[in-house]
C-alpha cells in the first residue's frame, strides 16, 4: 500500500508572507502568555522588583536628600523622581537577562528552537512580558512618588509623552538584557551585569546636579544615555533639574528617543539572529 506523507498544514501555508506573519504573532502571545504565567506561579520575585526602587526612593530621599542640593532650589523628591523612573527602566535589564539564561540553562531554549515556531516569536514573547512587568513597577513608583510629595506641573500629554519615552527606553534596554542572556553562558553571568547596573546609574543626573561633578566627569554623566531620559522626563514633568545649559540638556527629549531607537536597530536584529543560530 502506498501511502502519502503531506506536510503539516502549518508549513504549507507559511509560504504566504501573510501567513508566517499570523503565525508570528501567534506564537509570539503564547509566548507571552508563558511568561506571564510564570509570574503568578512565583510573585514574590515581581513583587521584589517591583518594590525595590521604592526602597532605594526612600533611602535616598530621607537618608541623602537633605544633603543634597536641588538646582534652582526646590523638593529634591521632585528631583529624585524622574531619575527614579529613568533608572527603573534600567534595573530591569538584569531581570531580562536571569530570565533568558535560566530558560538556556535548563535546556527550555532548545526545545523551542525544536518546535515549528517563529524564532522571532520567542525573543518577542519575552520582550513583551517584561514591558507588561515595567509598566506594573513604574505604575506603583509613581503612586509612591505621589504619597511622597512629588508632582508634575505640566499638562496630562506631557505626563503621558514622559511615560512614554520611559517604556521607549525599558523597550531598548530589553532587547539589551536579551542579547546579553542569549550570550551568557549561564545564569551567574548575570553577576558582571548588575555590577555594571550601578555606575551607569550613579554616573548620570538622576541623583545629583552634573555641574557638582569634576567637569570631564560632568560631561560623561551629561551624555550617558540614562541621563537623557531622566532630563526629558523632568522637562516634560516641569521638575527641577533638566535646565542645565548644555546642548544635551536643551535637546534631552530629542536625545531620549535617539539614545533608544539606537538601542533597539542595534539589538533587537542581534538579538533575533543570535537565537536562530544559538547551539548549546
């Protein structure tokens, strides 16, 4: 007896571009799904993130803030916030990247690869879990923020254009975290980027006035990425602080969105080819 083997339908029809389009998108919401699962399975490591900037707010605040001088006068928590912001977008990077190298570690990453899915589906998938997640802790900074005394002063477009170019910034640094998990060679090498996190951090205006710095010191935390979003979000939010004289200063929203759509054409692509080719 002669029998014909046909092909599954799924790999016939992905010969349209449309349909390999559909099917991306489809697989791409199971994977967000999935990782959106794992949160309610384990909340306590999202709830940790989520509240460990409210804990560095509030050292900060009471512990240094009196130390330190707002430019132009003012509350330094009105200061603080917006950089505060900023830097949540960043300490997520490492979140990103745990997750990634934990699914390679334990052998999940190639099984995907195995299935007749979109590579992209994958990576993307991951990616919008963990906005869904930035958008959780951003959304409780700034009611901390609120209980705290800090304002905006501007309209309800200009808090929104500020949040927006914050989760611009989370969507860049993800695909940062992806491409680093993707590359690591195992979970503790998470270690070497938390070290990192930091000083990009503490070299930047979220705490302090730049012109407070040695002045070669003050351009580099002028033009560090973290500070161009935490100055467009204190122009947009009409906070203390972002009026610093300098071209990055004066053009800082301009800056913010450079800084990030640069970000993602570089890792994004990386991030996407590395997985297709990954072998572990």
């Amino acid at each position: 007896m002669n029998t014909t083997l046909h092909p599954p339908a799924r790999v016939t029809q992905t010969r349209s571009p449309l349909t390999r389009f559909g099917w991306t998108i489809a697989d791409t919401w199971i994977m967000t799904r999935r990782d959106l699962a794992h949160w309610r399975l384990r909340p306590g490591t999202a709830i940790l993130g989520w509240f460990f900037p409210v804990m560095i707010v509030l050292m900060f605040g009471f512990l240094f803030g009196g130390a330190i001088s707002v430019p132009g006068g003012g509350n330094y928590f009105e200061f603080l916030m917006p950089g505060m912001f900023a830097t949540t977008m960043l300490f997520g990077l490492e979140t990103t990247m745990i997750a990634v190298t934990t699914d390679a570690s334990k052998g999940v990453t190639d099984r995907f690869r195995s299935l007749p899915m979109s590579a992209s589906a994958v990576v993307l998938g991951r990616c919008l879990a963990d906005l869904v997640n930035s958008m959780i802790g951003l959304a409780i900074l700034i009611g901390v923020g609120l209980m705290l005394g800090w304002r905006w002063h501007g309209g309800l477009s200009s808090a929104l254009t500020a949040v927006g170019l914050l989760l611009l910034l989370r969507f860049a640094l993800l695909w940062v975290g992806i491409f680093c998990g993707l590359k690591a060679r195992g979970p503790e090498s998470v270690t070497s980027v938390q070290i990192l996190v930091w000083p990009i951090s503490f070299l930047s205006n979220v705490f302090v006035d730049p012109s407070t710095m040695p002045p070669w010191l003050g351009i580099v935390a002028q033009w560090n990425p973290l500070s161009a979003t935490a100055g467009a979000t204190r122009n947009l939010f009409m906070n203390p602080g972002w009026q610093m004289g300098s071209w990055i200063s004066e053009h800082a929203g301009l800056m913010a969105v450079v800084y990030s759509v640069l970000l993602i054409a570089l890792f994004l692509p990386l991030s996407v080819r590395i997985y297709r080719r990954l072998s572990r």
